[in-house]
C-alpha cells in the first residue's frame, strides 16, 4: 500500500459517497418532477371528463325543455351544437390527455372512455326524437355516473399528497354535487311547469330536504374548515353557497309552492323567477369550476415547476461536485502523487548510485519541494563524493606509481649494496659464512672480508646508526672508506690507528657507526681486533666453551679525538669467531621483549657441536621464531669465520 | 614524548617517562634535547629510570645533542638500568655521558 493509493482511495471513496447520495437527490427530483407532470395531466384528463359530465348535465336540461317546448333551457349558456356532442368532444379530448397521467391502467380507462363515447354516440341519433326522452335523460345520466366515477377511480389510483390540492379537490367535489342537485331538481320540476299536472307531495318534500341537506353541509364544511384557506375558490363557493341558500332556495321553494297550487298565472311568474336564478346559479357553479381549475392548474404548474427548479438544482450540483471532485483528484494527482512517485524514483535511483538523473522539477507543494531540494542535495553530495572519490583513487595510482618507482630504485641500490657483501667460502686459510637479514631493503648493516699475502684474512662488521636508506647509504660510505684504509695497511699493521684516520676524517653531518675490525694470522694462530662500539664478538673454543672478545670503544664518528684499543686473542683451528650487529640479540617478539645476549649465549653453546652453517640456520631461525615473522626492526647480520 | 622538566641548583633535570627510545621517537628526543640546550642549559641530568630499550638511533641523538653544547656544557645519565648501562659501556659513551646511580649524585658532579 502506497501513500498515493491510500489517498487515491480515500479520495475516490469520497466521491463514490458524493455521488451516491447527489445521484440519489437528483432521482428524488426526478421522481417528484415526474409526477408533478404526471398529475398535471392527470388533472387536465379529469378536468375534460368534468366538462364532459357537466354538458350533458345540460343537454339532459335542453332534452327535457325541448319536450315540454320550452325555448329557454334552464341552463347557463346557449348551447353550440347538437345535443351529446360537446361532451364526446370532451371524451375524445381526454383520451388524447389520458397517456400523459402514466396511469397503470392507461388502456383500460381508454377502452372505458371509448366505450362510453361509443354508448353516447349511439344516444345522439335518439335526441331527435320527443318520444322516450325519460329513458334516453336517463341513459346519459348513467354515461355521466359512469364518466364520473372513472374520475374518480384515476385519482384513486394516483392519490392527492398536496393539502391545497386537497382542498380543491373537496372544493370541486361540493360544486360537482350542487350542479348535480341543480339539475336533478330542474329535472324533476320541469315536466310540471306546463301546469298540465301537479306534481305529487313527495316530490315537493324530497327536492325541498335534499336541497336543505346540500346547502347545510355545505355551510358546516365551508365554515369550519375551509374558512383557513384564504383562497378565491373558497370565496366563490362561499359566494355560490350563500346565492343558493338567500336567493334560489326561495325562488325553488316558491316554484314548486305555485305548482302544488296549480295556479297558473302563479306558476307562470315563479318560473320565470326560478328560470333567471336557476342560470345564474349555473353561472355560479361554472365561475367556481373555472376558477377551481385555475387554481389547481396553477397549484400543479407550481409543483411541477419547483419540482423542476429541485431536479436542475440536484443536477447542477452533481455536475459541480463531479467537477470539484474531479478538480481535486487532478491536484493530488498531479500536485502529490506524481511528485511523491517522482522523488520516490530519485531516491531509489540515489540508492542504487545511479547519478545521472537530475531532479530539476520544482515541486509546488512546499514539503514536496524540501524533500525535493535535500535529496537535490543528497545526490550533489554524493556526486562531490564520487570526484573526491575518484581523485583519491587517482591520487592513490600516482602514489603508488611514485612507489612503485622509488621501490625500483631501492631494489637497485639494494643490489648495489649487496654487491658490495662478498660471497661466503674460503678466504685465505679461513672460511666465511654468514647471514644477513636487513630489516628493509637497504640497510645500515655491511660487512666484508678479503684475504691477506700469507693465508691471513680480514674482516670487518659495520652498523651504522638507524636503518633505511640513509643509514645504507652512510653504511656504503664507511665500507668504502674502512675498505680503501684496509687496502692500504700491511698485514700486521696498525688496525687501530687505521680506524683511528677514519674518525678524524670521518665528516660531521654524518650519522656514526660501529665497527668491528679484525685480522686473523694462521701461523701463529691468532687473531686482532679493534672495538669501535660494536658488541662483543664471540669465540666459540672447539670445546665448545664460548668466551666474548673485547672492551668496548667509541663508536666512530661521534667525537673526532677517539683512541682505539687493538686486542689480540688466540684463534686456532676448530675455533669459530663470530661477528654480529646488535639486531642479533635486540631482535624483539609481539610483545617487544628483546631476545637478548643471555638467550644468544645459550643458544651458541646448545649448537656448539653442530657445523657453522646448522649453528647459522639455528640462529636464524630462533630469531625468526622470536620475532613472529621474517621481519626484523633492525638489521642483522652475522659473519662466522674458521680456520680451514 | 613524555618528559618532565626539573631545575635543580642551576642544573636541568630531564625526567624521560618513556619505555624506549627508539627509531620512533629519537628525532623528537634529539630536537627536545637541542631546545632544550638552545634555551641556555648547558648542564643536563637525563634520568632513565623508566628507560627499557635504547637503539643506536637514540644514541645518534643523544650524541647530536652533545655535539650542539659549548665547551663547557655537558649531559649526564642517572638511574640507568644495567643492561643499558652495559651498551653505554661497550660503546664508551660512558666517556662521553658519566653514569650516575642517583640524579643527586649527577647534580652534584656537573655542579663540580
């Protein structure tokens, strides 16, 4: 799980959320805009239906005036065409409304309405007739019951969820059932007006309480409910209900009092009376019907158009939210997951070493930006450590180049020095071995010995001060200059005096050196030495007793009037002298204790009875095995000579 | 190179607080001694009491140091262990440098 993907999907969880619940706004919207539409057309199919009860209402008026001969019917308006037709007019024009409602059973109430229509249509050739007009008012009665209560049903189906709807609805309702009273009474009177009969006394008490009833209901309803809707159709059926209660009732009353009297001339004049009022209630009826209408239209057009306000809001805003949402995915995208991804690769690049990439972009967000500029640093700082890297490397080549270089050149010096150290054997009456192991390639350590006129021999040991190049270079200096005195002097000549010269000679700005000189004589079998600072030399008896030669003397070069003291010691065959530089007995083991003179004594006298070149092996390899490696801080050298 | 600098009656007592002197540290030794001698002191005790190991180098120094001082100057060993005592003798540098068992006893021999 990555940082970008945590956010990505918390993001996108988000929105899912938005979405969800504004896609859920926008469906109610929907919904409500639908059906606002719906029972705009629903009302409208109703209200066709209504006009279509209403005017046959008033063609069974005409019928029934037309039978009696009455050229005035007891209706509101004249009337445009034929009988029947204005309400089929009205049928056909709802069925076009019908499929706007969205009713389940559009078909059904379609196939009803044609029926019906059809039932009517067949009733238009019957109006013609005088005969059979009870029967044929009765039928289209029946067509108005059954247009009626296909209304009715349609409403069910869909149900009134607005309280002002409601209202109306009841409004509608109370007017639908005065006109329907108007009528049936206008009906029941008008067969009397003629004065050919008088009316029975039923029908007198039942128009008379039927009315009653109606207009009390209507005065209880109006006056204790609806007298909170301050609305103009309140009014008017206010109005309507107070014109029939204070001014048709009477008339109606005194109507059918003058046709149970039977008085012409009475009935005459009340009809008159009646016949005016009976339209202008019918006006009444009418206005309230327009003006319920118009209310209801206007309450629907309302609702529909808020319903759409609601709908193009809740879109609106999805589209505004899907835009922001769609805003902000881009900017943490663009502003935090590209550029996290982006140091993200830099780093492991970083990681990996790989240099090359710069990272140049500059970032917005600040932090990014931070971790953006220090791994900017990091990679400058590691690319600064690379060069110092490879300049060390560089530098590291040349100097091991100019060691390389100045290791030839010691190797040569080396092979110089060496070429100075005889070759060990047989040397006059003596035989040489010895063993040298300078402690680095040149040493201060040098020795040499040459044969003398007669089977003498010489030798001589130097050691001079430190080690290394300087000191090999003064220990060449002083081989060279012991040499060149050493050819000079005559066997048996002075070895002191000789080392005496060189001294005195011997410059200042050169480091001393020890020295050891010796000449050995076979006929008398004897040996001299002089001591200039070098360790005692031993003698090792063929007896195996060892005894050290010597007493001591200034090392040369250290003060220039040194008196050096020549020693004579016997020296017969079988007798082994040996030469050595202190390294032989200084040599030090890991824990810098020196071997010593003592552990060098031992060691002569456990390999006495061995031959010279097994005693040197042993020496050698006791210091070795003192010192823990090959490697010695100083040089040694060791020379043996014997008597051949 | 640990020393410890000590006057005593006009004479410089040099306390060395070291094992060896070696290869390592003899120029350091030499240089010490040779500021030491350039500040004016012509009379110095070195004492060794601590000394184990002395190679020809430090020798070298020591005798580079001698050679710096006037004709009147002198260095002088205390306290020095046997076997050293016995190098200084095989290259008479007891000549050069008297031995001494006690740095009192070198004090009072420089003085004089």
């Amino acid at each position: 799980m990555t940082l970008r993907s945590a956010l990505l999907a918390i993001l996108s969880a988000f929105g899912l959320a938005l979405l969800a619940f504004l896609s859920m706004q926008s469906w109610n919207a929907y919904i409500a805009y639908d059906t606002a539409q719906r029972a705009h057309a629903l009302d409208d199919t109703r209200h066709a239906l209504l006009m279509a009860v209403l005017t046959l209402r008033d063609d069974r008026l005409r019928l029934a005036a037309d039978t009696i001969g009455l050229d005035r019917p007891p209706t509101r308006r004249p009337q445009p065409g034929a009988p029947i037709e204005d309400a089929l007019r009205h049928i056909d024009e709802a069925r076009v409304l019908l499929p706007g409602a969205k009713l389940a059973d559009s078909t059904y109430y379609d196939t009803e309405l044609g029926r019906e229509h059809d039932t009517l249509n067949a009733l238009r050739g019957a109006t013609n007739h005088t005969a059979g007009r009870a029967e044929l008012s009765l039928q289209i009665e029946a067509s108005a019951a059954r247009l009626l209560e296909l209304r009715m049903t349609m409403l069910e189906e869909r149900g009134i969820n607005d309280l002002s709807l409601a209202l109306l609805h009841l409004l509608r309702n109370y007017a639908l059932h005065t006109n329907h009273r108007l009528t049936e009474n206008a009906l029941n009177l008008l067969p009397y007006v003629k004065g050919e009969e008088t009316p029975p006394e039923e029908v007198f008490h039942h128009h008379m309480l039927r009315l009653a009833a109606q207009i009390g209901g209507m005065t209880n309803l109006l006056g204790e409910v609806f007298v909170f809707f301050q609305s103009p159709s309140v009014a008017q059926a206010t109005e309507l209900s107070a014109f029939i209660r204070d001014i048709y009732a009477p008339a109606e009353t005194a109507l059918v009092a003058a046709l149970m009297e039977g008085n012409a001339d009475d009935i005459e004049g009340a009809f008159e009376s009646w016949l005016e009022r009976k339209q202008t209630a019918d006006a009444h009826v009418f206005a309230l019907f327009e003006e319920i209408y118009t209310a209801s239209q206007s309450r629907l057009e309302g609702l529909h158009r808020d319903a759409l306000n609601a709908l193009r809001t809740w879109l609106a805003l999805s589209v505004l939210a899907i835009a922001i949402f769609l805003g902000s995915a881009a900017m943490i995208w663009l502003l935090i997951a590209l550029p996290m991804e982006r140091i993200r690769e830099s780093m492991l690049q970083l990681a990996e070493g790989d240099l090359t990439r710069t990272p140049t972009r500059h970032e917005v967000m600040s932090d990014l930006r931070q971790m953006s500029d220090a791994l900017r640093v990091f990679r400058i700082n590691a690319v600064r450590r690379e060069r110092l890297q490879r300049e060390r490397l560089a530098l590291h080549a040349r100097i091991a180049e100019a060691h390389a270089e100045l290791r030839s050149d010691l190797e040569a010096a080396a092979v110089v020095q060496r070429s100075q150290l005889p070759a060990p054997g047989i040397v006059g009456a003596y035989r040489f071995t010895s063993l040298y192991r300078p402690s680095t390639m040149l040493a201060g350590d040098t020795y040499d010995f040459m044969p003398l006129p007669g089977g003498g021999a010489r030798l001589f040991q130097i050691d001079v001060a430190g080690h290394g190049a300087a000191a090999s270079l003064v220990s060449v200096a002083a081989h060279v200059a012991l040499k060149r005195a050493l050819e000079h002097l005559p066997p048996g000549g002075d070895l002191a005096g000789a080392l005496e010269t060189i001294n005195a000679n011997w410059p200042e700005e050169l480091t001393y050196f020890t020295v050891l000189v010796i000449e050995l004589t076979p006929e008398t079998e004897s040996g001299r030495l002089v001591q200039a600072g070098h360790p005692y030399p031993a003698v090792l008896r063929r007896d195996g007793a060892l005894t050290r030669l010597g007493e001591g003397g200034l090392p040369v070069g250290v003060l220039k009037h040194a008196d050096y003291k020549e020693i004579r010691f016997d020296f017969a065959a079988g007798d082994r002298l040996l030469v050595f530089t202190d390294g032989i007995y200084e040599a030090t083991d890991p824990d810098k204790r020196i071997f010593g003179e003592d552990r060098l004594a031992g060691l002569l006298k456990a390999y006495a009875g061995q031959d010279t070149e097994t005693l040197v092996a042993r020496i050698d390899a006791s210091l070795q095995e003192w010192s823990g490696s090959d490697h010695m801080d100083d040089d040694i050298s060791l020379v043996v000579a014997e008597r051949v | 190179m640990d020393v410890l600098d000590l006057h005593q009656e006009g004479v410089l007592v040099l306390e060395i607080r070291e094992p060896r002197l070696e290869a390592r540290n003899a120029p350091e030794f030499r240089a010490l001694l040779v500021q030491r001698i350039e500040q004016g002191d012509e009379l110095i005790v070195l004492d060794m009491a601590q000394i184990e190991f002395i190679d020809s180098s430090a020798l070298g120094a020591l005798i580079g140091a001698i050679k710096k001082m006037g004709p009147l100057g002198s260095i002088a060993i205390a306290r020095i262990s046997p076997t050293l005592e016995r190098l200084l003798k095989l290259t008479r540098m007891d000549k050069v440098f008297p031995i001494h068992s006690t740095v009192e006893e070198a004090v009072e021999k420089l003085k004089a």
